[in-house]
C-alpha cells in the first residue's frame, strides 16, 4: 500500500457530472429525484449503472433479489473482492445523493484505477442494493439484509407495496429479477460512501466522517380501530374516534423521543386514514412509528414505553389496537481495521475530518454482519436529506472519493 503511485487521484468533475446524469432519471421539479424501489425509472438508473459499468471493464451480475455486482478484476483471482456501494433508490421526496452517491463514487474508483492502469491484488466491485430506502417496500435495506442472512429470500421477494404488487414480481417486470445466489460468498472488506444526512459534518466545517457506528432501530406498524359513524349526529361522548387515539399516540411517540436524549429520534411518518371522509367519524387508523438510538438498551426502554402507551391510550379512546413491530436491528460497530483505513485514507488527502454515528440506517449496517466493513461520510448543505432540496458541493464528493479510494487500496492491495 505504501508503494501507491503519487500521482493517486479521482476525477471529481467526471464524478459530478455522473450524479448529475444519474439526477435527471426521476428529476422533480424542486430540484430533487423521486426514483421508487423497482419502479421504471429505478430500471432506467440501473441500466445507466450497468451501461457505465461495462463501459468501465467491468463484469456485471445481479443476484436473485435484484443487487447488482459489477466487478474489476485483481491480479488475484482467488482472493474475495473489496466492495464499495449503495442504492439508487430514494425517497418519494428525495434528494440526488442519499444512496447513489456511495454507487457512483464506487465507480469512480474504479474509473479511476482504469486510468492510472493500476492493477489491485484482490478484485474491486460496486454493489447497487435493491430497495434501500424501504419506502415502497418495508422494511429498508432489505435485500442488503438478505446478503447478510438476516431475512429468508423469500421473505425479501414477498414485500409487498401498498397496491399488493411483491418485490418479486417488480424484479421480474423490470427485468432484475437475476439468477446469481444472494450472499454467502467472502469479501475482503465493504466500504460505503454516503452523505452524513445531518448537521454535524457541516457545522463543524469537516470534509469527511469517519463513521465508527451507526444506530440501531425499530420500526413498528400499528392499526386502531373504532367506529365510523356520522359526523353530525354522533355525540361526542359516544364516539369511537381511531384518528383521535392516533394523534395521542403520536404525541406520546413523540415524547418518549424527548425523553430520551441525548441520542434518542422516534417519528410517526406514514398514516392512512379510514375511510377518509371529511363527515365521517375515522373508523380505522393505520400508522407508522420509527423509533432509533445508539444504545440498544434504550431503544429497549422506548419500546416498553411505545407499548404501554398504545395500550393506555387505545383503553382510554375505546379503541382495538393492533401494533407489530416489524424491523429491528441493534446499533453497529464498525470494524477496527476498515475504520483505520478509512482514517489512514483521510490523513493521507490531508482533509479535515472526525469520527462520527450514523443516525440514518445503511445497507453497511448488514453488510457489516458478514463483511469487515466501514463507511465514509461527507457532508451535505444544512444537514437536509430525504428532501428534494438536499445538497452537496462537488468538492465534499471528490473529498469523500478519494478517501474511499485509499480505504479500498487498504484492503485491495497487499
Ligand atoms: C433510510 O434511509 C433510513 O435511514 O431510514
Ligand atoms: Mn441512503
Ligand atoms: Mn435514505
Ligand atoms: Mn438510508
């Protein structure tokens, strides 16, 4: 590794101008990318990644749930590939580099080594992770999550969106459904880039996080049920409002946020209304709640507190409560000697930077079950992300880049 070329570098503007390209493909009119898990336009930025990637030398595949994996060999074959990535997917308000920043930077390293001829020992890939973001399908990082073990193939192809149509079944209508296995094969290392999604980085005036951590989470999935009856001639004292009982428990998700800080965020974001009728009473109520903290033993606490408080308010309302909690994982700790790379990168650009928690989950979070694994963080403007205002300049870009060219060459080179 100390025998690098001094003349190591990325291409920071061909690296703009590709998350630039890659932002036209769901383009909003505020400026942001509204590109849905395996949606049409999500096809339309896999096969722009793919065309690039080949044209880039690259070996690409696409496992069973939809991830693709392009590759650039290394001067040994049988040593397990050092893998870089993200997702292309984003948030129905999203931005143009929650996810596809990671992805394009991979890329980039890669176009870079192509062009300093440089030959790595083991080789390099740059995996697209289907469904990150979790908003069509829940939960996120689910196919991620399959690589790792954590959930069955089936049970990843199974999810379904709000109009009942599976993963499977969009993997096959646009056509990604892929035949390599998923997982269970070695890698070296696993590095992802991502902007911080936070104020931190930018407040502080550092160029790169060093991402030790992230925090872990729970999600739950709950329905009240009451009555639907008319608006007018119901009697206050008679009715069985689901919506009321819903806003009490998002006040009570909300505090039990404020009760835990520092550290602690617990948002309602998703509600569904029934049936929806301004001069109905709301009969049903279907929401969501996101619950998230760096300490597992206090994301154990806010769940008995969620707990207690649905059953309170839902006795209190005169509702029938169903809750199920539908995605848990514990905070991460990244892996010492992926970290080290990282920081050993980042002193080498001679960028300022600090070690940092990942509030926001990342595909890195299973990775890192199964693979040394680490991630580098850049700032964005305000610290705004699942927005279409989101932001970066395109030296923090190339900043976070040639970082995690360094951290691959850590791992890729002996
Ligand atoms: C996904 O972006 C998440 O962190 O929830
Ligand atoms: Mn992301
Ligand atoms: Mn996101
Ligand atoms: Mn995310």
């Amino acid at each position: 590794m100390d025998s690098l070329p001094p003349n190591l570098t990325i291409n920071g503007s061909r690296l703009w101008q590709s998350l630039m390209d890659m932002a036209t493909i769901g383009a909003t009119p505020k400026g942001g990318v509204c590109r849905l898990a395996l949606t049409d336009l999500d096809k339309e930025g896999r096969d722009l990644f793919v065309r690039w990637c080949e044209e880039a030398g690259c070996t690409v595949t696409v496992d069973r749930i939809g991830n693709i994996f392009a590759r650039r060999p290394g001067r040994d074959p049988d040593l397990p590939p050092v893998l870089m990535g993200s997702h292309l997917d984003t948030q129905p308000t999203g931005g143009r580099f929650d996810g596809v920043y990671g992805v394009l930077a991979g890329l980039e390293v890669i176009r870079s080594l192509n062009d300093l001829n440089y030959e790595t020992d083991a080789p390099v890939e740059v995996a697209v992770w289907t469904n990150e973001e979790g908003t069509r399908f829940a939960p996120s990082m689910v196919a991620s999550g399959v690589f790792a073990g954590e959930f069955d193939l089936e049970y990843g192809l199974s999810r379904a969106d709000m109009d009942g149509r599976t993963v499977g079944e969009e993997l096959a209508r646009i056509g990604y459904a892929g035949d390599a296995p998923v997982g269970n094969r070695p890698l070296t290392a696993y590095f992802e880039a991502h902007i911080e999604q936070g104020p931190i980085l930018e407040a502080e005036g550092k160029t790169i996080g060093v991402v030790t951590d992230a925090q872990g989470q729970r999600w739950y999935e709950i329905t009240l049920t009451g009555q639907e009856a008319h608006a007018g001639p119901t009697p206050m004292a008679r009715r069985k409002d689901a919506l009321v009982g819903a806003a009490r428990v998002v006040e009570a998700v909300n505090r039990i946020g404020f009760t835990h800080q520092p550290g602690a965020c617990a948002t309602v974001g998703l509600m569904q209304i029934h049936p929806n009728s301004r001069n109905v009473i709301p009969g049903r109520v279907f929401f969501t709640v996101d619950f998230r903290h760096p300490d597992d033993a206090v994301l154990a606490r806010m769940d008995a507190e969620l707990r207690a408080e649905v059953a309170r308010i839902a006795a209190e309302t005169m509702l029938d409560a169903e809750m199920e909690q539908i995605f848990y994982y514990a905070p991460v700790r990244f892996e010492e000697s992926c970290v080290a790379a990282v920081r050993k990168g980042v002193e080498r650009t001679g960028h300022s930077w600090r070690d940092m928690v990942s509030g926001a989950g990342h595909d890195a979070c299973y990775v890192a079950r199964v693979a040394p694994t680490a991630m580098v963080f850049i700032p964005c403007v305000d610290g705004i992300s699942h927005n279409e205002v989101e932001d970066a300049t395109p030296e923090w870009c190339a900043a976070g880049c040639e970082v995690l060219l360094l951290a691959v060459l850590e791992k890729a080179v002996r």
